[in-house]
C-alpha cells in the first residue's frame, strides 16, 4: 500500500484527542513560523491560503508584523545616520480636485480628446459581471511596475537618498497585491496574483507584462476581472513631495486612483473600452460609498496599458511615493474588500 495511504489510515485509527492535539501543534507550529518572520514569509513567496489562515481580517486598520518591523529597521538607518531628511512631505486628501465631470460622490478628469462621458447614465445603467462561480479564478493582480515601493516612516520628511524602487518583494507594489489577494480569498473570491516582476529592466515594461497576462488568461479562462496595481509620484519641487490620504476608520490610507483608457489619439484597437470606463465608475461608487475619500477622481485618457485584454480591467494608483508602506498596504485591503463586496453584488442575471 502507498506510504501516503497508510499514514492517512493510521491516522484515522488514532484516537480523537490525540489527530486533535496533532493539529494544533501542527497549526501552533506553523503560526510561530509564519509570524515570528512575515517578512521572509512573504518573500519566499508562502502560500497565500496559509497567510489567509492566521490573520484575522475583521480589523482591516491592522498593520501586518513584518511591516511594522520593517519600519523600525528603517528608522534605525536614519537615526544611525544613513539617510538623512532633505525634504518635506505635504498631506492632501484628493476629491474633486480636477475633475472635469462629477455625479455626486464620483469625479472624473477627462483628458481624452474626443470622448464624452455621463457618469449619472453610466451609474443607473450599472455595470454587472460575467460571474457563475466566483470561488473560481476571477481576478487577477499583477504589476507591470513591480519595483515602484514606498517610504517606512511617517513624519512629513522624506530622503532624497531612500530609494523609490526595490525588488523586494515585501516592500514594493507585489506587497500590495499580497494584502489585496489575501482580503479577497479570505471573502471567497477566486484570484491570481501574479508576483513576477516586469520593470528589473524599465523600458518595455508594459510588453513583458502583457505576455504574461495572455498565459495567465489562457491558463485561466474564467479570469473577468485585471487589476495592475501601481503607485503614483508628485513632486512639487525637489524638496516637496506630496502623499494622498484619506482617514478612514482612524487610520491613514492611501488614496487610490482608478485610471481607465479610451480609443482615441493614437490609440485603437480597443473596441471594449466602454465597459472597462462603466466598471471604473460603479467599482469607484462603490468604494467611496464604503470608504469615503478613499478613492481620487478616475483619470480617464486615451491610453491602453494593456486593459484591451479584458472588458473589466484597470489600472489602479495606490498613493505615491512618500506615502508609507503601512498606509498603502492599508489601502490594498480596503480595495479588496471593496471588490469582494462589487464581484458578489453585480453578477449578470444569466450568470446568477
């Protein structure tokens, strides 16, 4: 008989108490494992069902250990003296800065050349999704600037010096992804992160991740949904930075941008379009319904980014770069929760 048939077997012949107490030490042990080092557990690349298992995300303001760890290793750089403060950091809270369409708590800046848009029409109509069986892959998360990352501390200075991009992968925008695919498969939803990462080499960027989202969605049909997740930069001048942030349930979050892209100018070949604009509106309603001022007003532009490979696809900002890790990684998980809630509430009758 096969060696894994008889430890099943046996294990099945032991008493209750003892598979019991077998499991909890088993769970005690990979607990401590996980949570004694996050950080290496991330890298690595652990199982994300297991990350899923042993956080409680009924608090979504909780900063993950291993963050909060990294923190306290960068300050210490700069009390020892390795980066030193140059600049200064100012705080705003984007609503309808810019916007040149607004229907109640939704704002858009429209810089397409040609495109009109009526966000009440678009919000009465909705924007339903092509989900039977959303426990099935349906999501997919990836980053075709995998490296861009954010600063540790929070004190209105930045360093010129602390770099603004990194391949770790615990620290850069694959971080994020992790918080926004963890929040969406402890809710249910079937998602794929890709974590590879596409700008070690800047230029062609957006084709490397292009290729891999084509083997992606040919491995898994039933992907509706592609997220690439980014950062923002603004820069006043050299020595002023500003981060975007909303207070939401007492703590600071980044706020995100929706950018959503449009035939026109110099760009075609992207005949569904529309759809992807009526899931950047409802997704966005959404959200600042939940969480208001979470999110700033959509950027609508002629450009592609590669959201012409699905109908539901987007690019979304998370903060800039002087924002903290903490308040982005914070963001990441409002917007999982954000889209559980949409994927659930807006399935196709058909699809139901």
């Amino acid at each position: 008989m096969p060696q894994k048939v008889i430890y099943i077997s046996t294990l099945f012949a032991m008493p209750e108490g003892i598979v019991c107490r077998i499991s909890q030490l088993k769970d005690e042990f990979i607990k401590k494992f996980f949570y004694g080092d996050g950080t290496e557990f991330i890298q690595n690349g652990g199982s994300m069902n297991d990350l899923i298992r042993y956080r409680d995300f009924s608090d979504l303001t909780v900063t993950p250990e291993d963050i909060i760890e990294n923190t306290a290793k960068v300050q210490k750089m700069f009390d020892n003296g390795k980066y030193v403060y140059d600049g200064v950091i100012v705080e705003r809270t984007f609503t309808d800065n810019q916007a040149s369409d607004s229907f109640e708590n939704i704002h858009v800046r429209n810089v397409t050349e040609n495109s009109q848009i009526d966000i009440e029409s678009i919000v009465k109509t909705g924007c339903t999704l092509p989900i039977s069986d959303f426990s099935e892959p349906v999501v997919l998360i990836y980053h075709t600037h995998s490296t861009e990352s954010y600063i540790m501390t929070d004190n209105g200075e930045f360093s010129s010096d602390y770099p603004s991009r990194s391949d770790d992968k615990s620290i850069n925008m694959v971080r994020i992804g992790d918080e926004i695919t963890a929040v969406l498969e402890s809710k249910g939803i079937g998602v794929i992160h890709d974590r590879t990462i596409y700008d070690s080499t800047y230029n062609g960027a957006y084709d490397k991740s292009r290729s891999g989202i084509e083997k992606i969605l040919r491995k898994y049909p039933s992907i509706v949904i592609t997220l690439d997740i980014h950062r923002d930069a603004i820069y006043y001048d050299d020595y002023t930075r500003v981060k975007s942030v909303a207070e939401i349930d007492g703590a600071k979050a980044a706020q995100l941008m929706i950018i959503a892209g449009a035939e026109g100018g110099n760009v075609s070949s992207f005949p569904e379009w529309e759809k992807n604009l009526a899931f950047a509106v409802n997704l966005q309603k959404s959200a600042n319904n939940k969480y208001e001022n979470l999110m700033k007003p959509i950027y609508f532009c002629n450009r592609k980014y590669n959201m012409d490979l699905t109908p539901y696809s987007l690019l979304v900002e998370v903060g800039t770069d002087v924002n903290t890790l903490s308040e982005a990684a914070y963001s990441g998980r409002l917007l999982g929760d954000v889209l559980s809630d949409y994927i659930k509430q807006n399935p196709k009758e058909s699809e139901k």
